[in-house]
C-alpha cells in the first residue's frame, strides 16, 4: 500500500528511533480478536463497559488493549482481554504487533491518532474504527505537518463516532466523507451491572419486607472493627437494621466473626443457609458472585478497600448503576476517577471513622435521602449506554462482514 507523501515521511521518522519493546508478546487469544487503544485519558472511564457489552453480546470474543504512555491499565478483573501495554510507535514494532494478534477489527478510542499502528493496520486491511472521538484528540486542520498526517490517517477509518458535535464538526472539515461521521454521544462510564438469582431477590425482598438495609462490598480485616462499630451505634438507634457484609478475604471472615460476637452483634451465614430472623442483625455473604444481589437489595453500599492506605477499592459503578448509594473511606487511589464523579454528582460521600461512618448511615436511613442519591448514581453510570450500545453494533457488522458504516 501506497500512503500519502506526510505519511510516508512521517513513518520514515519515527522508524528511527530505538526499539523499546520487546520482540515478545502475550500469546494470541484464541478467535476473533478485536484491537482497542485508548489515546485518550479522558476516554479511560469507556474502555471496561465497552468490552463488558462486547463479551456479552459476542461471547468468545477476545480483547487487545493498547493505551498511550499517559493512560493508566485498564482493570482486567473479569474481561477476556489481554494488556499489550503502549502502542507500538515504530512501523517495525507496530508491524510485529499486528502479525502476532492478527486483530480482527482495530478501534481507536478518543483520538490522537498514532502513524506506524494505523498504517500497518491499513497495509493488512484491518478495518479500523475511530470511537469517542473528542476535539482533543484531533488537530485543527490546516496546512501544518501533523494536520497533513491527521488527514491521511483519518481516510483509514471507515467509520468515525464522535463524542460532541464540535468534534464532529471539527472531524468534517477535513473533508470525510459525512456517511463515516456518527454523532454518538458520551459513551457508558459504568461497569454493566452484575446479575443476580431473580429468585433469591423476590425471596429476600419478602422476608426483609420494610426493614433498613445497607451492604459492605469487599471489607477488609483491617476495616471490619471500624466498620462493625458504626453498625453496632446504628444498631441501638435503629431497631431491624441489617447489614449484609462482604468480607474481602477468609481472615477477613475471621475478623468479622471475632468483632460481631464482641459487640453481640447476631450474625447469619448466607453461605451456610443460615436462617435470616428478626434477630439478624448481620448477614454475612462472601461470594463476589453474588454482589449483584446485594447491591440491588441494599440501598446504601459501603466500598471496603478505602477505609486504610494502600488497598485495593472495588469500583462504585456495579453498586451504582443499580441504585445503590456510595460510601467509602478517604483512601480512593483505585477508581479515583470513579469516585470523584460520583461525589460531585451528589452520589457517594466519603466518611472517615466508624463515627462519621455512623452519622452518614443515620442520615441516609431516610428513604427520600438515600434516593436522590441512588437516583443521581444511576444516572451517572448509565448515561451514555445507548452510545455503547451503538458502537457495539457497529463491531458486530463489521466482525460478520457488513462492515463499519
């Protein structure tokens, strides 16, 4: 393949500098491989429920992620995907990658288009997506070098979605065709909600009936003291109030036996099959499986992970995008994006002692409360899925051969 004179020279370029990467790569998954590259930071929040739909709706399909240098690992917990690390950015590298995972589809997320991958994947005739394409990540047309490279590059997506109209506009003016441009929108930031036993949530529901709930995702050992005496304050100032614990950990498990029976807190085992009673006033439930569950019935759900520095936080979007109010701990390195949208959104709130942890369970024991709150939560994790949704689709003509438009 033949690529314009800017590109051409433009490759020449970058073919000099040094090899970084190493000549190896994780072994090829099996099936169809689609290639994601995120070049974008502002695009991160995109990448998990776009491949969470994609795995649902095409089961066996498998992802490759590559990032910019400035965009973090994408979390692989529960995807079928494999982290190839930066994007190649030598025309040997990029040619190496290609051979190797022979993509069946490549999708470039937000912009900033790199040379040496685009065109090895035009030269195998890969059919290439641009999604989320934000004005960011697309230079200003004009007569400059990197707007002459853009324009070649560009004519290698067959189809273009873009975040705003402004990018859209921005993307026409560089003379594509307008039946390539797709004005989508924001695509989904939340996690896709986990699933659950329909069954055991109508059984639940019933033999809860009116009583005040909340859950724990992925407590800590470390935290259960802190977290089990807010529940013991709230117990005493709240008849029937029942919290459903997920410890992290068996030592976890450990800690919140040893710390109910201290504070003669009762305690059923879901697990176990133990019995839930007026007596209850702790369920304990380990299986991550079943967080679906537990966020759809609590609706306030505290995130383990962020009471104490330097543990792993679970992320607030499955609890969210099934109208569970947040409450955390201070300690957010994990998910801080997460967490920060949802705290201006008036979605979560950060406590930082069992007494803070206390006063906000007290206050969100008003249904009206914990509402506007769950409802503000929602709207946040799900906005943007009919975008996802589009794009979905427009990966699974293009992999049973309609192509990308």
């Amino acid at each position: 393949m033949r690529h314009p004179l800017a590109l051409t020279a433009d490759l020449a370029l970058r073919g000099r500098k040094d090899q970084t990467r190493p000549d190896s790569f994780a072994p090829r998954p099996p099936g169809e491989v689609v290639w994601l590259h995120i070049g974008l930071t502002e695009v991160h929040a995109f990448a998990r429920p776009l491949i969470q739909r994609l795995m649902t709706l095409r089961p066996g399909t498998h992802v490759v992620l590559t990032r910019a240098s400035e965009v973090a690992p994408c979390d692989p917990a529960g995807l079928d995907m494999v982290d190839a690390g930066q994007v190649p950015e030598t025309s040997r590298e990029a040619k190496a990658f290609l051979t190797h995972f022979a993509p069946d589809m490549g999708l470039w997320m937000g912009g900033d288009l790199v040379a040496a991958p685009l065109a090895a994947a035009a030269e195998r005739s890969v059919p290439l997506a641009l999604i989320a394409a934000m004005e960011k990540g697309v230079p200003v047309p004009g007569l400059r070098w990197r707007s002459s490279v853009s324009r070649a590059l560009l004519r290698y997506f067959s189809a273009i979605h873009t975040e705003t109209a402004n990018a859209e506009r921005r993307l026409a003016a560089y003379g594509l065709d307008p039946g390539r441009l797709h004005l989508t929108g924001p695509m989904q930031v939340g996690d896709m909600p986990p699933n659950c036993v329909e069954s055991d949530l109508d059984a639940l529901r019933e033999t809860l009936g009116n009583r005040f709930l909340w859950a724990g995702a992925r407590i800590t050992a470390s935290e259960m003291e802190l977290v089990l005496n807010a529940h013991a304050q709230l117990a005493r100032f709240t008849p029937r109030t029942l919290a459903i614990l997920h410890p992290e950990d068996a030592r976890a498990a450990d800690a919140l036996t040893e710390a109910a029976a201290d504070l003669s807190l009762g305690v059923a085992d879901w697990d176990a099959g133990d019995p839930i009673t007026e007596a209850t006033e702790l369920l304990m439930t380990r299986d991550p499986a079943e967080l679906g569950l537990w966020h759809r019935l609590a609706p306030i759900s505290v995130m383990g992970g962020s009471f104490v520095p330097a543990l792993e936080t679970p992320s607030p979007w499955p609890a969210a995008s099934l109208g569970s109010a947040i409450l955390s701990g201070p300690h957010l390195t994990a998910h801080a994006d997460a967490f920060s949208r949802l705290r201006m959104a008036g979605a979560a709130r950060v406590v930082s002692s069992a007494d803070e942890l206390f006063t906000a369970l007290s206050q969100l024991s008003a249904p009206d409360s914990t509402a506007a709150m769950a409802h503000a939560g929602w709207q946040i994790a799900t906005t943007g899925a009919a975008a996802t949704d589009q794009v979905v689709a427009m990966i699974q003509d293009t992999l049973d051969g309609g192509g990308t438009g």
